[in-house]
C-alpha cells in the first residue's frame, strides 16, 4: 500500500515538473517574440545554443576521427582476406567478385555501397528489388558464409574511409524500398539524420529484414541510436559485432 503510494506520489510529481517546464518555455517564447525578453536571458539562451553546438560538433568530429583511423586500419589489416574472399567468388560463379549499389545515406544523399557480391550474378534482373530471404536460392554458398561472418561488408571500409558511411549507423537502404517506406511509416527519415553504418544498434539487436514489421522495428533502434549517440555506444556496438562474426550469429 505505501510502495503504491509512493509510486503514484513519484509519478505525479515528475508531470508536475515536466508541465511547469512546459509552461516556463511557453512563456519565454512568447516574451522573446514579443521583444520583451532582457538581455541577460537572451545571452542565456545563446550560451546555451552554443553549447549544445560545441558538444555535438565535438561527438561528430571524433566519430569520424575515429571511423576514419579504425577503417583504414582494418582495411590494411583486411586486404590479404579480401583477396582471397574475391577469389573464392570467382571461382564459385560467375561474375565481378565486387559489386556498388546505389544507396541512400545522410540527408538523402546518394552513393554507391560497395560489398563483396554474395548472390549469383544478376540476381534481380526478372525480380526487381526485392528483400534476401531465409534459404534464398539466389545466395551462393560462399556467400552464405560471407553473410554469416558479415565478412561480404568488408569493402564498405572504402565507403568509410571516403566518409560516404560510418562504421556504426543506420542500415542504408536502396532508394526504391525508402520512397515505399515514407508512405507507410511515420517519421522514417529521421533515420537519415546521421550516415548510414556498416553496423548498428538496429543491426545487432534484428536480423535482416524480411517483412514490413521488422522495418518498423529496426527504425525504432535507428532513432534510439541517434538521440542516444556517443563514441561509448559506438565502441559498445563494435564489440557486440565483433562478437557475432566470431559466434557467426549472423544471417
């Protein structure tokens, strides 16, 4: 009874709070419009903007500092891997062993996604775009396994390095399936407020998708990651991707 009490006692005061915030910046931007602002609160509120400004232009420098360190370091460290990965393919099927893709990243921007290819060549010429699904005939056997280590994203490394993606981010997606998926899902460019990544929060907690409810789920992940995004997330989002190509939990 008195652990209830004190719940709802807790609840209540936090509304409370958060109306009289509300109520106080209703007022302040009235005054402000009105002119009736002082010049004490008007450089409160600039020094406040300017900070906000300094702190996130500080997360977005060293995000790409480190992307940028990380990528061409692995990527050196990669080659000899990749090399082999390119032979292996092409001597599997025929085709390149790499492929681009056109894919949508920050602020809508277009670039060309590089990745090892893992389908037959011209896997979508009678199709069309269309989502990877579980036991899909397309995928060659080499690029099952490429897909189970997540080794076939190794030569996203260049996007990185290019500064086109980061190594953490929002999964980018093909034009096609981002114009379907403004109409029916609400507030999903805000998911293309930060660069696409070759491994993210959505990725790590959702398997690949393969229906319109696993889109919605993962732009949620996407949101959480860019209101909540730090250089220890991001260190926390590597190593948990370290740890699924190591188990293979991939797909």
């Amino acid at each position: 009874m008195i652990q209830t009490w004190w719940s709802d006692l807790k609840v209540s005061a936090w509304d409370f709070r958060k109306t009289l915030e509300r109520d106080f910046m209703l007022r302040r931007y009235q005054k402000w419009t009105k002119g009736q602002s002082t010049w004490d609160e008007n450089l409160l509120d600039g020094a406040v903007r300017l900070k906000e400004r300094l702190v996130t232009s500080w997360r977005l420098l060293f995000k790409r500092t480190m992307d940028f360190a990380i990528a061409a370091a692995v990527f050196t460290l990669a080659l000899p891997v990749m090399v082999l990965i390119a032979v292996a393919i092409r001597l599997e099927s025929k085709g390149p062993a790499l492929y681009s893709q056109i894919r949508v990243g920050m602020k809508g921007r277009l670039f060309n996604m590089m990745k090892f290819r893992t389908m037959v060549q011209d896997a979508e010429v009678k199709t069309g775009p269309v989502w990877a699904r579980e036991n899909d005939p397309r995928i060659t056997c080499v690029g099952m396994f490429l897909r189970k280590t997540h080794l076939d994203e190794l030569p996203q490394l260049i996007n990185v390095i290019k500064g086109e993606m980061s190594l953490v981010g929002p999964r980018p997606e093909r034009p096609y399936f981002v114009n379907e998926f403004r109409k029916t899902i609400p507030h999903y460019d805000r998911r293309l407020c930060a660069k696409p990544g070759i491994t993210g929060l959505a990725q790590i907690k959702r398997r690949y998708d393969e229906t319109l409810a696993d889109v919605r789920r993962k732009v949620r992940y996407d949101v959480l990651y860019i209101q909540k995004m730090c250089p220890l997330l991001d260190v926390k989002v590597i190593a948990l991707t370290a740890l699924a190509v190591v188990m293979r939990t991939g797909r």
